[in-house]
C-alpha cells in the first residue's frame, strides 16, 4: 500500500480501499462541514452508520463538494433496532435515502447481537444476513459484511448461510489487538477493518507509544494507522481538523521494525472503549474475549 487509494480485493473481488474516514461523533451541530473538511482533505473513502446519524450530513458533504459517486466508497450499517429480514431492508432504504445515492459499496450488521442476553441471537443474525444477501443479489450493496463479531458469531452465519461475509469491521489499536478474532478472519478471507484505530487520549500519551513515535519521527496517531495498514487491517481514523486529517493520511513514508510491531502488539489492554460484543458496555472491567464453546 503506498496511498489511502491503493486498496485491497474483497473476498468477492471489489476494492476496499486501505484507509478510510471514521464519521462516529462527527455529529454535534456540525458534521456537515467537518465532512466537507475531510473530502477537501482528500478522503474518498467514509465509514457511516444509521446509528452515527452522520447519513444526512454525508450525502449532504458529497452533493455540495460535487464528488461523482464513483470515486466514492461508502460504508453503512445496520443498527441494533433495524436487524431482521425485513427491517434491513428498510433500514438499507433509509440509508440510502439520506446518504442521496443508490448504492453503497459495503453495508454492515453493526453488532452481532441487539441487547445484552438476548436469547435467539442466531437466527436474528441469520434473518438479517438473508436480508442482506437479497440487497446484495440486487446490487443495492457492492459487498456484505459484520462488525463487531466475535468467531462464533461469524460460524453461525458461515454455516447457515450462503455469502461469506467480506469483512469484520472491529475496535482495533495497540492495546486491544483483537488476535483471535484478526486470526479467524484473515485465515478466511474476511478484512478486518479497525474502528477506533488511534484508541483516544489513553494512547495519544502512552510512554511507549511516544518513545517509538519519536523513533520513527512521526505522531502516535500516524503510528497507530501504520500498525493497522502493516497489520493488513483497514484503519478508520476520526478527526475534526484539516491538519491532522492530512496528517492521518502520511504514514506511507516509514516502515515499523519487526521488533517495534511486536512491542506494538504485545502492549498491556490499553484505551479499550469497553464494548464487548456479547456483554454490553463493560466499561471499566476486564472482561476478556474467550473462543466459543458451541
Ligand atoms: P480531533 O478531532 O481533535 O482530531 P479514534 O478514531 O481512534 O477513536 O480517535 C479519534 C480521536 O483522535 C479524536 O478525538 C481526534 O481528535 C483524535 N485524533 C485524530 N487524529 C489525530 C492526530 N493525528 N493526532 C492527535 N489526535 C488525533
């Protein structure tokens, strides 16, 4: 990978491109114009969500700064409330609606499972992977995909269903790596992409993080997005301001030592935001991912 335009095929051969724009809390009054930011910054690529309620101000960054559509690649996802059959489909119609286009080139299940102990979680998924599978027969999605899962929430839908799913978007950054569920995807042709690649203020200030930073003279956000790329995983970095989106861009001009890679993968659970896939929010806790037993 040389630029953010350089991209890697999909299990299904469309191009995921290798960095991308996070819209999470773009909100707060003014994502249009940090939006409009990030496409003058350079940025083609943005990962949105019906939950992110930056849809609107997306599609309405897109049509002011005139972009075609085909140099555009947009992610969605379905929400907790919108999983089922038939609800994402309405959901996808929604999205789409807001967004202002007729397709997007990735649609996700946001998390694998709607409420803490919710009992029939397989076949929910499975509903809404049918659901999915139909939008993308249709050409409605270029590609399919998860966020959020864990192996066994991936297995349910690889046994019972008939489109590989094409990616695992998941919260990854030095500090919480994610192996087991990186392990499972990569051996299976899912990219992973990261959420939260920079991990927030615990690793912006994390001593080691600055000592090797330093090394390779560059930010700590620039080298935590070069973990990701170096680890084949798709970093989507968040930022409000022009500098340090461009700055998020640049970190194809040095290369993480063997050594340095392993320090960064081996690095104590660190600026984890606390959300687990099948507990919640367990902020604060130490609650580990373990493998499934089913
Ligand atoms: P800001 O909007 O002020 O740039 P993550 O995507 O890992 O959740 O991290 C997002 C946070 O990281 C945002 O608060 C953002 O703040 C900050 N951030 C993004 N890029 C950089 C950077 N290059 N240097 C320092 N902080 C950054």
């Amino acid at each position: 990978m040389k630029s953010i335009y350089d991209s890697y095929p999909l299990n299904n051969g469309v191009q995921n491109p290798c960095i991308g724009f996070g819209t999470f809390k773009a909100a707060d009054g003014q994502s249009t114009e940090i939006l409009k930011t990030a496409i003058d910054a350079g940025y083609r690529y943005f990962d949105t969500a019906s939950f992110y309620d930056t849809e609107e101000s997306l599609g309405k960054a897109i049509k002011e700064k005139n972009i075609p559509r085909e140099e555009l690649f947009l992610t969605s996802k379905a929400w907790k409330t919108e999983m089922g059959y038939s609800e994402v489909k309405q959901a996808l119609a929604q999205s789409l609606e807001k967004l202002q286009t007729d397709y997007l080139d990735l649609y996700l299940i946001h998390w694998p499972i709607p409420e803490e102990g919710y009992a029939d979680w397989k076949q929910l998924d499975i509903d809404t992977w049918k659901g999915m599978e139909e939008l993308y027969r249709e050409g409605k999605v270029k590609a399919i995909g998860v966020s959020n899962f864990l192996p066994h929430h991936i297995e349910n839908l690889l046994r019972n269903c008939e489109v590989k799913p094409a990616v695992n978007q998941i919260e990854f950054h030095p500090g919480y790596t994610q192996e087991m569920t990186v392990q499972y995807c990569q051996e299976r042709g899912i990219l992973v992409q990261a959420w939260s690649p920079i991990g927030r203020s615990a690793l912006l200030n994390n001593p080691m993080l600055l000592e090797i930073a330093g090394h390779y003279q560059v930010s700590v956000a620039q080298l935590c997005i070069r973990y990701a790329v170096q680890r084949g995983i798709v970093p989507l970095p968040k930022s409000s301001a022009i500098e340090r989106m461009r700055q998020n861009q640049d970190v194809f001009g040095f290369e993480i030592s063997g050594e340095d890679m392993y320090r960064l993968g081996t690095l104590a659970q660190t600026g984890w935001s606390g959300l687990h896939p099948d507990g919640g929010s367990t902020r604060g806790t130490s609650k580990k991912l373990c493998l499934p037993t089913d």
